[in-house]
C-alpha cells in the first residue's frame, strides 16, 4: 500500500492514509511512527484488506519517504 496523505503528526506520531496498488481500496493507519525503519520496511509490507496484497507481493518499489525531522533530532 503507498500512502497518499500524512496528517495530525505530533512529534513523531501520526496518521496516514494509504492506497492499494492493486485494487485501489483506500484505508487510515492511525499511529503511524515517523522514523526510516517505519517507511522503508513497515509500510510496504502493509496488506490491504480487500485483495490481501502488499507492495512488497506486488513487486513494486517503495516511494523514497522522508522523515520530518532527522535521526538525530530528539523532539
């Protein structure tokens, strides 16, 4: 699933909404963690719920995602 919008991020919690490559079914994901390891791994092994499918089943690559303050940034 990719995600399509960020929101209500306090520090490095927050909520997104994501999309399934596959069959298009939309779903929010509400205590998301801001971090690399969250974007890089976590996400595109996220399955939908409709068709059972991740990006990662797809085959598909995973969008380059940045954090909104660094590693190294204690907030």
């Amino acid at each position: 699933m990719k995600v399509i919008n960020r929101y209500n991020q306090f520090r490095r919690d927050l909520d997104i909404d994501m999309e399934c490559e596959g069959c298009g079914e939309k779903k929010t994901y509400k205590g998301a963690y801001d971090d690399d390891n969250f974007w890089v791994n976590v996400v595109p092994g996220f399955k939908c719920d409709k068709c059972g499918k991740s990006s990662n089943d797809l085959g598909l690559k995973s969008e380059d995602t940045h954090t909104k303050y660094a590693s190294w940034e204690v907030v």
